[in-house]
C-alpha cells in the first residue's frame, strides 16, 4: 500500500511539473504576442496617422507663411482630406483593437461584417456557413474565434495566393469548432518558417497561441498546390 501511495504521488508530483511547464510556456507565448500586438498597433499609429498629421503640420505651416496665395484653397483642401483620412485610419485601428459589431451584434454578424470587407478588398471569394446553435458563448471565446478567422484571412490574402475560402463554425457535443479552409498554394507542414513570424512566415503561431489561450486545439493540414484547412476546436465547459 505504501508503495502504491508513494507511486501514486511521484506520477501525481510529475504530472503537476509538466502542466506547470506547459502554463509557463503559454504564459511567455502570450507576452510574445501581446508584444507583437503593441508593435503593430505603434507601427501603425506611426507610419499612417503620424505621417499624415505631419502632412497636415506642413501644409498649416505653408498657409500661416505665405497668407493669402493663389494656392491657399488648394492646401486648406488638401489638410481637409488629411484630416479625413486620419478619422478613418483612427477608426479602422480601433475596429482592428476591437470591433464594436462583436458586441452589439454579436459573433456572426462580425463575421460577416469582416468577411465582405475582406471580399471588397482582396477580391477572393468566402464562404461562410454557420450554424444558430451557437449562442452564449463567453466573450473571451467569442474574442479568439473572431480573431482567428481574421487572423486567417490575412494569411491567405497574403501567401495563399487562393480564390475561395470557405469558414465553417459550428457546436459538437461541447465544443465550438471552426474549419477554415482556403483553395491556395499550400505548404509543406515539415517547414517551421510557416509559423515564426518573425521570419516573414505565415504567422499561424499566433492563431496557435490565442487557441491555447481558451483551451482549444488547432491543427493545420496542407498540401502544396491543393490548399490549407485550419481547424480549432474550442471547449464551451458547462452551458
């Protein structure tokens, strides 16, 4: 008995090390992307909003210089259109931070909103089949699936070089599970420059590490010259 007991401890005691490893390796993943984020959004306020303030700066400068010319209509014009034009990165860098459809509207709506604005601009072809039976679904998950479905069709617009994707989201048992797969060029899964980001590759470490942010499971299948299809499946818990 004794020795059972002891066994029982040590598998017990090594159990705990490997979950305990496995929350400080997520823990140091999640920093990294969360620092990822901060660079990007900074770049961002940067090189589009601070560019075009200067812009405007100059122009406010040439006018207070030069008075009334023949070309003042021009530049108060000009600053006008700056101006516009920063309102509208300002609200698309806070639609990108978090979209207000996701909470108004909920899940699918911010998905379809997404989703035309994506065909609009890429000119590719999505597929969206959803079911009604999701519903309720915490924020924190509501947050990642959106994200990841985001995150996803930046990657095919990007390096897929693909026609259509279709995205399907749906509830098994107790889990939420979405599948999107894209028609492009794939790529071989044994190519660890897919998912460093860092190294200019697809990015698909950050879809990994907000999945394992809630618990979920992502898998990726592809195959060159066929396509790519990304699964996740996320746990509800009790509901």
């Amino acid at each position: 008995m004794v020795i059972d007991s002891e066994k029982k401890y040590k598998k017990l005691s090594e159990t705990l090390r490997i979950q305990k490893e496995k929350l400080k390796i997520l823990s140091n993943e999640l920093r990294n992307t969360q620092e990822r984020e901060r660079v990007r959004i900074s770049r961002n306020l940067h090189d589009e909003i601070g560019q075009t303030l200067t812009a405007i700066s100059l122009n406010l400068e040439l006018i207070n210089k030069n008075g009334k010319t023949k070309d003042l209509d021009k530049w108060i014009m000009d600053c006008q259109n700056l101006i516009d034009k920063t309102i509208d990165d300002v609200h698309r860098i806070s639609y990108e931070l978090r979209p207000s459809v996701l909470d108004n509207l909920g899940i699918f709506q911010a998905f379809r909103t997404h989703i035309r604005g994506f065909i609009n601009r890429t000119g590719i072809d999505v597929e969206l089949n959803d079911e009604d039976s999701i519903y309720n679904l915490d924020d924190k998950i509501k947050t990642t699936l959106y994200r990841v479905m985001q995150e996803a069709l930046n990657n095919v617009a990007k390096h897929a070089d693909a026609q259509k994707v279709i995205i399907n989201i749906y509830r098994e048992k107790k889990s939420v599970l979405l599948r999107i797969t894209d028609d492009g060029s794939g790529f071989d899964l044994d190519n660890k420059m897919v998912v460093k980001p860092e190294n200019g590759g697809l990015g698909l470490q950050g879809i990994q590490e907000r999945v394992w942010s809630v618990g979920g499971e992502f898998t990726i299948l592809s195959k060159e010259k066929i396509g790519t299809t990304l699964k996740i499946d996320i746990p509800l818990g009790e509901s």
